[in-house]
C-alpha cells in the first residue's frame, strides 16, 4: 500500500473544506464583534442619556428655568461618548411635563406640559434620520448590516417628600448670634425687666430660625411637587407643633407662639430626633415619598443620648437627616456625624445671613429621581 499517496489525497482534501469555512467562521466572528459593539454603545448611550436627564432635571428643580436645564444636560451628555462619538442633542430632544404616581408600587405616569412642570424627558439618538447618524458597525459585511439606529428615552423628575422640621427652642436661642449664652445676665437685645416667658428678644438666634424657616416654606411653595411639612420643637422637652401638611400657614402660626412667649429649657437633641423618626414613620406620611428630617440646634444635647446612634436609627426607617448648627456653641463635630450616619449633610451658620441661605439651599435639594 502506498501511503504517501493516502497522505497527500487527505492534505489535498483538507484545503477546499477551509476555503468554504474560512469566510464562514470571519464571518461568524466578524457578528459577534458587532453584536458585542452594539450592546456597548447602547450601554453608553443609556449613561449619557441618564447623566444628561439628571442633570437637566437637577438644574431644572433649582431653578425653574428650562433654557438653564437644558445647557446643563446639553453640557453632561457632552462627557459621554456614544461609538466614539459626543451626540448632538436638540433643544427638542427635550420635553418637559408633570410626572406623577398614586402610590409605592405604582410607575410614574408622564404628561408633556401641564401648568406644574415636575420632570425633564430626553431622547438620544444615533438614527440615519438624526443628525447623530446610525451607528455604523465595524465590520459592514457582517449579517448585521452596515449600521443599526439606537435610541434612548431617559426621564428625571423631583420626588415627593415629607419634610419633618426639627426646631431647638432651649432657653439659648433667645440670645443673639454673636453673643455667649449665659445667664445671667440676659440677652443684650432684651428690654429692661425681660424674662423668659416674655417675647423673644429682638434680634435672637430664635427670631432667625423664624425668618429661615419662612425662607425655606417659600421656596417650597415655588417647587411643582407637593412637599407635606410638620413642625416639632424642643427644649426639655420634644413637642409635635404641627402634623404632616401643605397648608405652611400653620407652620408660621406655630413658631409665631414661641416668638410672642419665649420660655427657657434644655437642649434635648435626642428627644428631637425620636420625635422627627415618629413624625416620619406615621400613618399620615405618604408611602412613597422621600422622607426628610430637617434638625437644627444652636447648642449640644443635654440628655447625655447617643446621637449618633440615634440617628443610625433614623436612617433605618429610609429618613435623611440635614443637620443645620447655629453659633459657635454648637456642637458641630457630633452634628456632622448625626447627619452622616442618617444620610444627609451638614451646615453651619455663623450669622442670620448664613442661617437663611441654608434653608434656602436645603430646599433646593430635595431629591431628584431617574423614572425612565
């Protein structure tokens, strides 16, 4: 038997089975690739149409102005590349309506318009109608075609919340902001024959928490949602002035209370930080809303309480807490563990002016949701 000859008629047969496989194997690569390549590119086309909606939606809560919300996503989806390219977005990509839901489990309904605007809508894409352009793949001869159009619709609104004001009222917040408090002697700014009991000295630390407060209602009453507030006060003791609603008027009516009979007391942080989780946790709070605490202190707890452990408490039932301290006798390093441990962040105000802009800034930051 010749086998050479066998060896060289099975090398011979080997060489037409590859030239019939080889382009079905490239070929089969070559769709891989691309299949791979278009799963990347819509991956990035849904972060930069996340980080663009975001961003459009967080401007448009602070400000109310579309035009700035739209530079501001504009100026987002420019740091994301889409198939290696920034996309070009039109002011119509845009679209502005009122989102809302009726409870937990339900999705957010989206109307383009409306009177009370509460959410930014934005498509990206990279279609032959666009002026994107399709994507183009990177190997055209692939049964995946030349090109393939992607698109993505990304929508961000302002969340409901229920914001629970946690106000001190001790016995300091009737002294001014630059002044020690200890007394006696009484608060500089009180009349001849001042005592506890009597209107709050004119200017205080109190008077300031008022005029703050009523900046931050207002700013609310500027937003599209619908934010239910209440008011607790402490001293010795933690008092819910006022329960979960959107009629502010009765907030004001309750600080106004203490402002014509300004009583002295300690400073109970803890008591005020139990109060706010039972406030939150109510039946009268909304399932599905985001749930603020809002404590401000000019003082340090006299209860000897784990604050901080307090507030790991708090941030079990889902609440975020923003700190706010007012004068150099606050205990701002505990403050600042209190806020980090439930969620929030921190403030310090130094002056009237500083306490205002807080509050105001505070409002500002109700949170913004990714719905779509």
């Amino acid at each position: 038997m010749n086998t050479q000859r066998i060896t060289k008629n099975r090398r011979g047969g080997i060489l037409p089975l590859m030239a019939v496989m080889l382009p079905v194997i490239l070929t089969i690569v070559a769709f891989a690739i691309n299949l791979a390549y278009c799963e990347l590119s819509r991956t990035e086309m849904f972060v930069a149409a996340d980080s663009a909606s975001r961003a459009a939606g967080r401007e448009f809560a602070l400000t109310g102005n579309q035009n700035a919300a739209i530079t501001a996503g504009k100026n987002a989806a420019a740091k994301n590349l889409v198939g290696g390219k920034v996309l070009s977005i039109d002011n119509s990509d845009f679209v502005f309506g009122e989102a809302a839901r009726t409870d937990e489990k339900s999705r957010y309904s989206f109307t383009p318009g409306g009177a009370f605007p509460n959410a930014v809508e934005l498509t990206l894409r990279r279609t032959k109608a666009s002026s994107n352009g399709a994507l183009t793949m990177l190997f055209p001869f692939s049964p995946t075609g030349t090109s393939i159009d992607i698109t993505r619709t990304s929508r961000t609104n302002q969340v409901e919340a229920d914001i629970a004001l946690i106000i001190d009222r001790s016995g300091s917040m009737a002294y001014a902001e630059n002044e020690k408090a200890v007394y006696p002697p009484f608060p500089k700014a009180s009349p001849v024959g001042w005592n506890f009991g009597q209107a709050a000295p004119n200017p205080s630390r109190w008077r300031s928490v008022v005029d703050s407060v009523d900046v931050f209602l207002k700013e609310l009453n500027n937003t599209p949602m619908k934010e239910n507030v209440a008011l607790l006060t402490y001293a010795s003791n933690a008092v819910t002035d006022v329960g979960m609603t959107v009629d502010y008027s009765k907030v004001k009516t309750a600080l106004d209370v203490y402002t014509k009979t300004f009583n002295s007391g300690a400073t109970n942080i803890s008591g005020g930080l139990d109060g706010g989780k039972k406030i939150l946790t109510s039946v009268g709070v909304r399932t599905f809303s985001a749930k603020i605490m809002v404590l401000l202190t000019d003082g340090i707890d006299t209860t000897g309480a784990d604050l901080v452990k307090a507030a790991k408490s708090v941030a079990d039932q889902k609440i975020m807490v923003f700190t706010v301290t007012f004068s150099d006798e606050a205990d701002k390093t505990t403050m600042t563990k209190v806020a980090q441990a439930a969620m929030g962040t921190h403030f310090h105000a130094k002056t009237a002016a500083d306490l205002s802009a807080i509050f105001k800034d505070i409002a500002r930051q109700i949170p913004v949701l990714i719905t779509k």
